[in-house]
C-alpha cells in the first residue's frame, strides 16, 4: 500500500523568493550564458541538475537542498552569493 506524504505549503514570503530566484536563473541561461532555452541548458548539465529540477527551480516551484543550489551556481559559473543576492 502506497502511503501520501503530504507536501509542506511554502510560505508566500518565501514563495517571492523562490520565484525571484527562478527568474534570476532563468535570466542567466538565456540572457547572460546565451543559451537558446533552458532544455539546452539541461542537456549540457544533465549530470549536475535533471530538467525537471531545473524548470521547478526557475518557475519558483521548488524548495531546494543546499547542495542543489551549490551545484545549481557551479553550473552558471558564479557563486552561490552572486545567485542569491539582493533578492
């Protein structure tokens, strides 16, 4: 038998934050790394971050593990302070 866990609702403050760091991210990607989406993106890092994770992240869906965020800023080339700062 097959038991739900349920899912902890995020709080809206961190809700703003988890979609401004999306957008941060996906800005990144496409804008400043030139990639033409975030699919390409994922097949160049398909080792380091899944797609799924990656488009959860940037549409600020998911809560992440530290180290999802350190190997997330490893993949765009800055460190995690450059992602996350001033948001």
């Amino acid at each position: 038998m097959l038991v739900e866990v349920p899912t902890k609702k995020i709080r809206a403050v961190d809700q703003k934050f988890f979609i401004e760091l999306g957008g941060r991210i996906r800005k990144t990607i496409i804008i400043d790394l030139k990639y033409p989406s975030l699919d390409a993106f994922s097949l160049e890092y398909h080792d380091l971050i899944s797609k799924p994770t990656l488009y959860q992240i940037s549409n600020g869906k998911r809560d992440m593990k530290i180290s999802t965020l350190r190997r997330l800023a490893e993949t765009l080339g800055i460190s995690i302070q450059e992602l996350i700062q001033d948001l």
